[in-house]
C-alpha cells in the first residue's frame, strides 16, 4: 500500500515586523497595544513590500521545504498553492511559482481557494493524489498577502492579519504519514466572513475589503475545529492524548485556547506562532509547523494534529505522523 509522508517544511516572513504601536502609528487606529494583546494576543505582523505577491512568498519558503527533503525543483511532480490572494485572477500562483522554481517536468500546478482552511484542503488533496500511484512527490503551499484586502480605517480586521508563507514537501512512502484527514464546508455562513467584492469589466465592484463578524466567527470556529479534529482521531482510532502537537490555524489566541481546552490537549502541546506573524489564512498552519520543526519542538515520529477554519466557511484537519 502506498502511504504520504511529509519530508521537508519550509517558511517565510517578508520584511521586518511591525509592531502594534507602529501599525496604529502608521494609520491613526484608535487602539493600543495593550488592547490588541488582549483580544488577540498578536504583538507583530509582517508586511509584504509593493510588488511583492504570494508566488514571492511561495517560492522562499518552497526552497526551504525542498532543501529540508533533500530534494530538486525537478523532482516536484505535484504543485498545490492554497491562497485566497493570488498574484492575478490567472494563471494561478502554482503555475506562476512553477516557472520560478524552474520546473519544467510538466508537473500539474493548481491552486485552491479555501481561506484559512486551504493548506488543510490542499495536504488532502495532494494525499490522494500520492496514494493513487499518479504521483510521487507534491510542493504544497499556503501563501497570502493578506495586507492587499484589509481596510486600514477598521482596527477590527485590520490589526490582526498579516503576509507568509509556508510549505511542505509529500513524498510517497512505504510507512503511514497521514493517518487521517476531513474538510467540509457550509456556505450558508458567508456572510460572517468575507471580501464582497470583484473585477468586473475592468473594474472593482462590491466592497474590495475583508470584512468580519467578529463574535459570530469565533463562536463557529470553536466549534467546527473541535468537531473535526474528533473526526479524524476517531477515524485513525486515536485519542487526543495520544497527540503531540496541536498546530491550529493561527487566527487568534483566544481561539486557539478554547479550541485546545474542548479536545483536553493542554496548551503546552499546541504550537502557538500568532504574536509573531497574526493571521496569515491559509500560510499559517505550515508556519506554525515549520517553526515547529525548526525549533526543536517537533520530531520525528510525533502525532501532529492540523486544523484549520476559513470564510466561507471551510475547515478540515489532518491528523499525521511526522
């Protein structure tokens, strides 16, 4: 039977952090520190400069996934981008980070636009993709430039996103890797989260800008995240005790802490990054796990649990041995 490991992360944080006094600085929020740690619990953010895209981003942390696997650009065989920003409405970041990864093998590259959930879709896709025998070796990526969508007047959305990216490397494998995966989705819940806008005969029409529920979102994410995650432990006949790591989207502190506190795993097993870089969609569950190997914490042979939630809405977890 072929299984799918991952054998390589990488990530990316463009430019130096900006801190909350320099972000209200900046744009006269009527705000502070003090009030955005609170709620959030996110200190920095990072921006990426004009002209920079999610492609940039991607292919930064795609040469580190790819250095960590030991492996080329050419023997990507499978590209996946998760990105609600893309460079242009086409050809996709994938084909775009294809081309500056020099990949010539003819490679399919795709992306998929599931917000914050979308690195969780696009491991599970890229896992089948492997377990069918068609391919051998996937780039999966989670990249935005979260800052392009954000209206600077609203200190509500505006302080608590950020750029990245982050990637891994999937490799067929003859021991199980992904143990177990789940990903729905629920449109009837748009309204809470979203960007009302388009391009429509040359033009930006609608509300160009993200545009949030605050309360209704963490009330809905609490409860999805936990409910999925006991999907798919109950799925690879695991109990959360038996998981290492929790590595939750990283969209706000506070959601992490009740999502961590109704599975039982407590708060020391769950890899927290969002003080350092805020919500960064569908970038940051690999960040998290990238900083995550990288620091020592993570190795392998550890349960990991993934999870995500995004507008939508859309959420999924992956549960996987290291």
């Amino acid at each position: 039977m072929i299984h799918t490991r991952i054998s390589g992360t990488g990530s990316y944080l463009p430019g130096e952090p900006v801190s909350n006094a320099a972000l209200i600085a900046a744009h006269g929020l009527d705000s502070s520190d003090e009030w955005i740690v609170e709620r959030t619990g996110i200190r920095n953010r990072h921006l990426a400069a004009p002209g920079v895209t999610s492609s940039d981003l991607a292919l930064e942390a795609s040469r580190r996934a790819l250095q960590a696997a030991g492996r080329q650009p050419g023997d990507v065989d499978l590209i996946i981008v998760a990105t609600s920003t893309p460079d242009y409405v086409f050809p996709s970041a994938a084909a775009l980070l294809q081309s500056k990864l020099g990949i010539t093998n003819g490679a399919p590259a795709f992306d998929v636009q599931a917000v914050c959930s979308g690195f969780v879709y696009a491991v599970t896709i890229a896992e089948k993709f492997i377990r069918s025998g068609s391919h051998k070796c996937a780039l999966v990526v989670g990249a935005e430039v979260f800052s392009r969508i954000l209206d600077w007047k609203d200190r509500g959305t505006c302080v608590l996103f950020g750029d990245g990216a982050g990637a891994v490397v999937m490799e067929a494998s003859a021991e199980p890797g992904i143990l177990a995966s789940a990903f729905h989705a629920d449109g009837s819940h748009h309204g809470i989260l979203s960007v009302p806008g388009q391009v429509c005969g040359g033009v930006a029409t609608g509300d160009p800008f993200l545009r949030m529920d605050g309360q209704a979102v963490f009330k809905f994410a609490v409860k999805v995240l936990a409910d999925v995650a006991s999907e798919v432990l109950t799925a690879a006949d695991m109990t959360a005790a038996q998981v290492d790591w929790l590595i939750p989207h990283q969209a706000n502190v506070r959601i992490l802490q009740a999502t961590a506190k109704r599975l039982h795993i407590p708060a020391e097993r769950c890899i927290v990054t969002v003080a350092d870089h805020g919500n960064t969609s569908a970038a940051s569950i690999p960040l998290a796990l990238d900083e995550g190997v990288r620091s020592g914490r993570i190795r392998r042979g550890q349960h990991l649990l993934l999870e995500g939630v995004g507008g939508g809405f859309t959420w999924g977890a992956t549960l996987l041995r290291f």
